[in-house]
C-alpha cells in the first residue's frame, strides 16, 4: 500500500466515525461494483442486528436466529438500495433486519403453537 492508499483509508475511516452512514453507503457501492458482499459489510450488518435484538424482549436462546436471520437478509437485499430515491442507507438496512426479525417472530410463534406427539 502506498502512502496515499493510505491516507485515502485513514480519511474514509474518520469519516466514518463521524458519519456512520458514509461507512455503509460507501461499503454498499463498493460491494455493488465487486459484485459480492465483503466481509466489512457483513460485521457491520452483524453490529447493527445485534444493537437491534439486544432492544428487544427475546428470550436469550433466541436471539442468535434474530440476529442471522437480519443478516442473512440485510445480505440478501443491500443492493436493491438506491441512492437516487433515499441518502440514508442505514435506515433502509435497518428496515430489512426488523422485517427479518417480523418474519422470525412469526416462525417462532407457529412453532410453538404446533402439538407434538
């Protein structure tokens, strides 16, 4: 790495300590043009569905198939997110986790009204 790659990664990271949004947005670009998610995008969908369960009222041994269910889904939907019609890609991937923890709550709740024989 030169040394400007490496001022260049030094500034990306200060902005994104101020504005966290830049880190995702910028992250989201990056992995649209590489055709693939990176691993720093998964951490930071695992950060962000982690901080979400942890707001919510679930039984512990839950809350694990909360958090890879959002990712998997955050994963699975981050590039449908588009610039043109929202500057908030935090919001937009916020969303695609609490649906993904709607969808396991639902699971959950049919399975426990399930009789087993």
């Amino acid at each position: 790495m030169n040394s400007n790659e490496l001022i260049d990664k030094w500034e990306a990271e200060q902005l994104a300590l101020v504005d966290p949004r830049h880190d995702l947005l910028t992250e989201i670009r990056r992995c649209k043009v590489l055709g693939h998610p990176t691993e720093h995008l998964g951490y930071i969908f695992l950060n962000l569905s982690e901080t979400l369960v942890n707001r919510l009222n679930i039984k512990e041994d839950l809350k694990e198939d909360f958090i890879s269910g959002g990712v998997l889904d955050a994963l699975q939907y981050y590039s449908h997110f588009n610039e043109e019609r929202s500057d908030d890609p935090i919001a937009y991937i916020i969303q695609i986790i609490k649906n993904s923890f709607a969808k396991s709550s639902r699971k959950f709740i049919r399975n426990e009204n399930t009789v087993h024989i």
